[in-house]
C-alpha cells in the first residue's frame, strides 16, 4: 500500500460513469479511480452504448472488476438502450450525492455516453451548481483536425447537447485529441500490469481477448489507448493535460461540431501527459497487489 497521505482538505468524491463491457480500456480506468486515495469513489454506473442490453452488460462487466478488486464500492445500472423514460438508479445516485451536505467537491466521470448524466440534470437542474462533469468525448479541435463520429459523444448527441447547451454545469472535455495518445503496448502491459496479482492478469486477459474479437477491427493489433484514465488523471491533478477555457459547441449526429454556444464556457483538455496518466496507474496497481 501507501508510505503517503492525501490531505482531507485535498480529497474529492467521485462517481464513474462507464460503458464497461463496449471495449477494454474502461477496466482500467475504473481500476486506476479506485486505487486514488484523493478520490472518494461513491459508485460506478453502468452506461449503455446504443445496442439493446448493453447496459446490463456494462453493469455485469463492472461487477466482476469490483468482486476481483474486493471493492464494496456499489455498482448501479444507468440508462437502458432504446431508452425507457425512467429515472435510473445510477441517475438518482448522481442527484442524491449532489444534494448531499458534503464540502469536498464532487466530480462525475462519464467514460461513456452522456445519458444518464443528462437524465440527472433533467430530474434535477438544480445540482447542476454542486458538481463538475468530465467527459471523454467529441473530436479534437480546430480547422484541421481529423473529423469522424466520436464513439461515446456518438452514442447520445442529445445528451451532450442538452448538457452544454441547456445548463450550467461544470464541464470538463477530453476530446480524441487528449485521451487517443495516451497509448501503451500489449508488451508494456503484459510487463507492467499482468503480474499485478488477480486483478493485473484479468485487465490484461479481458484486453487480449477483445483484441481477438469480432468487434475490433479498428485496433491496431498490438497496442491500445487508454482512453479513459485521463479523467481520473485530470482530477488527481488538472495539470496533467494542457487545457484551455472556451465556449462549447454543440454536435450533429456525427459528432461534427455545428454551432457555438454563447457564453457557455467549457474546460478543454488538449494534450494529455501520458507519462503522468500511466505511470500513476502502473504503480497503484503494482503498489497495491504486488
């Protein structure tokens, strides 16, 4: 374990919202929040990615890391795909620990769609000034960047919309031009992570076999992104990317952004430190479980 402390006046509460059976970076991510001592992480929420049962997948999923890591952190179900018109469970969790008389701030990581973090806000627009949301999403920016339907904006342009266009909430954006260069090698990975007990060997495990799946066409074969720890990163310390502030803009159904709107300020992460982002993770898991 840990030869340090975090400050209690330093400390925050979080909650992760991911898509975790949709590909294997998610497990990381969700590892890497719950082995932060700065991070309170009050629970993980089961996010669809537009196919039907893919939540309650994402829920089994998120289930399995949480046994192996000997977590009781609860894990809840977010929205359904199609969507049914309910408050989910993991919505009204976002909405009770917003309400909740607690001085730490409270960060809401959506390593997925958008969707339940939206429905949240529906039900409640007054939490909209007691948390700040980090979302992995939407295409980098600027003239010349690479345009293309950016998977987790993707699955729910309503949502995002709705949020950056209809509240106030605090926003963090990692677009693809901050999470898709935080890259590692199945080679690294197997070195670094694999021998760190049950819960390395099953990251690796469950990577490997996606990688061998129908559904990864668009891997490069032998190494990855680790796409979703820069949202853990950004709240362990909001200098492990470069970020500026500027107005949000809105999204088509591509995920083409069409339209800025007016004062609605945002935090952009550009660039990311990936050495930072990595290492953190390599070392708590190797700190942590041998």
């Amino acid at each position: 374990m840990y030869r340090f402390s975090v400050p209690e006046n330093k400390r925050v509460r979080v909650i992760v919202s991911s898509d975790t059976a949709c590909e294997a970076d998610d497990p990381f991510a969700i590892a890497h929040a719950l082995l932060s001592p700065k991070l309170e992480v009050k629970a993980v929420i089961a996010e669809h990615f537009m196919s039907e049962g893919s939540m309650e997948k994402s829920y089994a999923a998120a289930v399995k890391l949480l046994t192996l890591m000997k977590s009781d952190v609860p894990v809840l179900h977010g929205q359904v795909w199609p969507r049914d018109g309910q408050l989910s469970e993991g919505a009204q969790c976002i909405i009770d620990e917003a309400r909740r008389t607690d001085d730490r701030p409270l960060y809401v990581l959506l390593m997925g769609a958008t969707t339940t973090m939206a429905d949240a806000l529906r039900a409640a627009p007054d939490i909209a000034e007691r948390l700040t949301v980090v979302t992995i999403g939407g295409n980098a920016y600027g003239k010349d960047a690479w345009a293309f339907r950016e998977f987790n904006w993707g699955n729910d342009p309503e949502a995002i919309n709705f949020i950056l266009r209809d509240t106030k909430v605090p926003v963090w954006q990692i677009p693809f031009s901050g999470y898709a260069y935080v890259r590692t090698s199945l080679a690294e990975l197997q070195h670094r992570v694999a021998p760190c007990g049950e819960v390395g060997a099953y990251l690796l495990r469950q990577m490997d076999e996606y990688n061998n799946s129908p559904y990864s066409g668009w891997t490069a074969g032998e190494s990855w992104s680790l796409g979703d720890n820069p949202s853990v990163a950004v709240v362990i310390d909001d200098c492990a990317g470069r970020s500026t502030m500027q107005n949000a803009w809105l999204i088509d159904a591509q995920t083409v952004y069409t339209e800025e709107v007016p004062d609605r300020p945002i935090r952009v992460f550009h660039t990311m430190d990936s050495r930072f982002v990595l290492e953190d993770l390599f070392c708590k898991l190797q700190l942590n479980f041998g």
